[in-house]
C-alpha cells in the first residue's frame, strides 16, 4: 500500500507541475492578470502574474519532500500510546502509513487548486468553489483520526490490553 500511494502522490505532484508547465508556457496563452488569492467565499481578492502559477507545485514539492524526510525516520517518531517492543513495527507502520495518504491527500488538494484556478482563468469567472477547502481539511482530518485510532487499538495489543 505505501509503494502505491507513493507512486500516486508523484503522479499527482508531477501532473500539478505538467499543467502548470501547460498553462504558462503552452499553446493557449493566459492572460497577463491572473487570479492569485480567493476569499473564503471562493471570490478573488488578489491578482497577479500567470507565474505565479508556480508557487503551488513548488510548495507541494517542498511538503511532499518534507514529509517524505521525516518518514525516514520513524525510529524518532513521537506516539501518543505507550510503545513496546511488541508493537513499535505496527505503530510506526501506521504512522507511515498515514503520512503516505497526508501527502497524497495535499498534493491533490493543490492539483484540485490549481485545476480550478486554471478553469476560473478559461472561464473568465474569477471564483473557486467555497466548499474545496473545507471538504480537503475534512479528508486530512480523517485520516488523522482514522490512524490514530489504529495507533491506540495497536498500542493496546502490545501491552496485552
């Protein structure tokens, strides 16, 4: 499962920084102001350069590299569950496990972001869905939960709970 959200979360960063490549150098030019900033009500409120398009695969890249980082060492992680010989592999392997769907969760949030940023520019709305965000943060708060439900069921198993 990690292998597969792995190549998945690369496939995602790599189609963010293709489409963006696309939009700002390809054959159908933007216009010279672009929308850069959304209010919560998915209005724009900010403008700018069509580079300005390259911030978020680049933030992207730098929270997925980040993530991938910490993942290397998962001997350093902090649980909130009393750890034991017995179930340190399972709680570290749900712990990776979880920050695999983190990051491919926030590289298709930016993917979404960035499509739809793409689709009000074409479009020539200037608006972005006010429930993305929220709906993204949800999914990423679930997951959390989620695995850290596993951690406790896990822990529990290690101690002879």
């Amino acid at each position: 499962m990690h292998k597969t959200l792995e190549v998945i979360g690369l496939g995602a960063l790599g189609l963010l920084a293709w489409i963006t490549y696309w939009a700002v150098n390809g054959p159908n030019p933007l216009p010279q102001r672009i929308p850069t900033h959304f209010a919560a009500n998915g209005q724009a409120d900010a403008w700018g350069s069509p580079l300005s398009l390259w911030l978020l695969p680049i933030v992207a890249a730098g929270v997925y590299l980040l993530i991938s980082l910490v993942s290397l060492f998962p001997a350093s992680f902090n649980f909130p569950v009393r750890v034991t010989p017995v179930n340190r592999r399972r709680l570290e392997a749900l712990t990776l496990q979880m920050m695999s769907w983190i990051k491919v969760e926030l590289v298709s949030l930016f993917l979404f972001i960035q499509w739809s940023i793409l689709q009000s520019v074409r479009n020539g709305k200037g608006t972005l869905s006010p429930m993305m965000v929220p709906l993204f943060l949800v999914v990423v708060f679930a997951t959390v939960g989620l695995h850290l439900a596993a951690v406790f069921r896990a822990a529990k198993v290690g101690t002879g709970r």
